[in-house]
C-alpha cells in the first residue's frame, strides 16, 4: 500500500543518514591521519552504501506512482486494518 512505501522510504532515509554519519566519522579520522591510508575504502562503501539506498528509493518511488495512479491511496476499504 502507499504507507508501507511511504515507511520504506523514510526507512531508507534513516539509512542514508547513518550512513553519512558512518563517512563522516571516517572522513575525520582521515583528516587526521598522515597518509590517505584507508580512504578509498571508505568512500567506495559509502558509495556502494548510497547507491544501495538511492535504488531502493527510486524502486519504492516508482511503486508508489503506480500505486497511486490506480486509485490506491492507502486508505484502505473498510476492512479490518490487518491487525
């Protein structure tokens, strides 16, 4: 349904800022460092990490597009609310 995307994505979002949190982290223990030993680790994963969250946004996006554009909103038909 629309809320389970819309949690998927805020979801992801979480992702993305522990995983900026992860680079920063590392960035400065970089700063300090006196070579770029380890740096190009730390910015391959966080870009696979990145791209990892992007593609699932994007994924969850585009369902949500269709979801909407065949009327289902989320709100749900008067059912029993699944729980």
């Amino acid at each position: 349904s629309a809320g389970e995307l819309v949690r998927l994505v805020l979801q992801q979002q979480e992702r993305r800022v522990l995983e900026y949190r992860r680079f920063e982290e590392g960035f400065a223990r970089f700063l300090g460092a006196p070579d770029a030993e380890g740096y190009p680790a730390l910015v391959a994963d966080a870009t696979a990490a990145f791209a990892t969250i992007s593609a699932c946004v994007r994924e969850a996006a585009a369902r949500l597009a269709a979801t909407m554009a065949a009327g289902d909103n989320g709100g749900g038909s008067g059912g029993d609310g699944g729980s």
